[in-house]
C-alpha cells in the first residue's frame, strides 16, 4: 500500500509517500523558519497562508521523486492533531479533498504518535514494547508503548515543555529564532563547572518533570553576570547541562520501574547531540537498547505521518468525509486500530 503524508500541525510543511512493501520511498519538507524569524516565534495565520503557499507544490515534488503519479496512491494520512487549528485544517482539508477526487481512503493521524513511531523508519527498528521520552517545543513526557495505539504516560511535566524552556532561555540570552538550536550551538563554546543550575524534580520520587524553574534561574543568572559572549556561553552551557542531566536522571528511574530494555527518544529535542550523548551512557550502563529517528525525523516530517497512516490504513481504519482537526489530544485517548 502506498499513502502519501501530509504534516502540517505547527510551522513545517512535510510531504512523504510510503510504500509498505518498499518503506520510505520520497519525502520533503519546507521550513517557515524565515517567515517567524522576525517575530521571534510562530505566528499562527502566518503558519497557515504558508502551507496554503507550500502544499501543492511540495507534494508535486515528492511524487515526481517517487517517480509516481496521483493516481498510484493507495491512500492519504495528515495530522489530525495536536496543533495550530488554522495550519492543522490545511491539511486536513487537502487531504480529505484530494482522497475525494482519487478515490481513496484517508486517515488523521495523531502527530506525537508519529514521533513516538518515527524509528520505525530506520533500517533497525525497536520491537514492542519499549519506554519512550518524547521531547518536543510542546511536549515532554515519558510514555510506555506497547503496541500501535497502546501507549500509557507514565511521566509528564508540570509546566513547560522542555523545548519551551529551551527557546524562551535563547530569547534571554538574545538568540534569534528558532532558539533551542541556536542555544545548543552556543553551549557548545561554554566552559563546564562556572555555573551550575539546578536539576528540578530529582531530589523527590517519581518521573514528573518541571522546566519554569530553569527558565527563571536563566534569568537571575543572566541579570547578575556581565553580558560578554563567553558568559553567555556558560550560562548557556549550564543550562543545557541541567536538561540533559535532568532528563536522564528520570529516564534512569523509568527504565528501572518498567523494566523496559529499549528506549527510544522522539521529538525535535531528541537532535540535541548532548542529550544523544548522555542517553547513549546511559543505555550503554544499563543493557539497553537505544533508538533515535535519524536528525531529519525528530523535526516534524511528513514520513512519520505516512507510516503510522499506512500502519492505521492497512489495519482497516477509514474516515469520512468529515473534517475534525484537534488542537489538543491526549495520546492516551488513542486506541489499537
């Protein structure tokens, strides 16, 4: 089976066609990265005129990559949600127009889903069940995943995301847009042991996270320290030491209450080389298995969207008509198709 995905949830525009038989065979992605940088974030109608703008034409190239035409598509998966409504419709509207004209099922597909299942377009992929820690501008949760659609969060934060708090300390740092990438690049011209911010929620039981409070201790250290660029430097640094500790810390704890022996990191925050190093330690001194989509699949693609939609596709889901875009949704009320 052949289906065509569509992302569209936030400020990426992925087009993908995966084949069941022959796995990924084309995919492309257009940022909006210029179009929010002079707003310093995303801008939701800004967002949605430009996947209007990128559509036809990104889906167009991805089938002459695929050396396909329309008509030899199978089927057509978009992000149903979580998102921005406006970017979200878009592609829901696409899709259920152009399924219409094809004659062809269609399927949303729920974007953190994709992510959670994003290694699975990798040569080598986990096997169920394992443990996963999806990190993301606005997400972070560790979740147990036991099948397609059987997941059980089991650790989640209390405030902002992890990707949050990284964007909102590059803005207090003065980076550009998008901030968590500039702030990892900076970090890497930090020295270690100048600064030291605190790892929140590790000195108490339990898998819940908390990131506010870092943002805030950024703030006092960045207002009581003078504003040359190897200080920002090492304030970036620590800060980053602080996430990436942090999340280990709770993976550890996680691993060893679920006795999970695979863990997969998903999300955008999963490209971050620090927290890949640190997570890699970590599987290496405990037996486990480790999985990361390749860099090009922990942004938001179209790839990870067409494979949960063939997975959904092929298990017999279908859709009407009807167009119902969710910009929030629990994981935990999926269900097994």
């Amino acid at each position: 089976m052949r289906v065509l995905g569509i992302e569209s949830s936030c400020d990426e525009t992925g087009i993908a066609v995966y084949d069941s038989a022959k796995g990924l065979i084309a995919h492309q992605v257009h940022s909006q990265t210029d179009v929010h940088a002079p707003f310093g974030g995303v801008v939701p109608e800004l967002a949605s005129r430009d996947h209007v703008r990128k559509m036809v034409p990104l889906v167009e190239k991805t089938l002459a990559e695929a050396g396909l035409t329309q008509h030899e598509i199978d089927g057509i998966a978009y992000t149903k949600g979580p998102g921005l409504v406006g970017a979200l419709l878009t592609g829901a509207m696409f899709a259920k127009t152009l399924g219409f004209v094809l004659n062809v099922p269609t399927i949303g597909v729920h974007h953190l889903e994709g992510h959670l299942l994003a290694p699975f377009l990798e040569p080598t992929p986990p096997a169920f069940p394992f443990l996963a820690l999806l990190v993301s501008g606005g997400h972070t949760e560790l979740v147990k995943v036991a099948g397609l659609g059987q997941y059980e969060l089991i650790g989640d934060t209390l405030d902002d995301a992890v990707g949050e708090a990284f964007d909102k300390t590059a803005k207090l740092l003065g980076l550009g847009y998008p901030g968590g990438a500039a702030l990892a690049a900076l970090a890497e011209k930090g020295q270690k042991g100048r600064f030291r911010f605190p790892r929140p929620m590790t000195d108490r039981p339990g898998l819940t996270l908390s990131f506010s409070g870092l943002k805030t201790f950024a703030l006092n250290t960045i207002e009581g320290n003078p504003k040359d660029e190897q200080t920002r430097a090492d304030i970036a640094y620590a800060f980053e030491e602080a996430v990436v500790a942090t999340l280990t810390i709770k993976c550890r704890r996680a691993l060893k209450e679920t006795g999970m022996k695979s863990l997969v990191i998903a999300g955008g925050v999963g490209a971050n080389s620090a927290l890949r190093a640190a997570l890699h330690d970590l599987c290496q001194s405990q037996g486990v298995s480790l999985f990361f989509p390749r860099l090009e699949f922990c942004t938001d693609n179209g790839a990870m969207i067409a494979y949960v939609g063939c997975e959904r596709l092929m298990a017999g889901e279908r859709e009407d008509l009807t167009v119902d875009v969710r910009a929030r949704w629990p994981l935990h009320e999926l269900s097994p198709p």
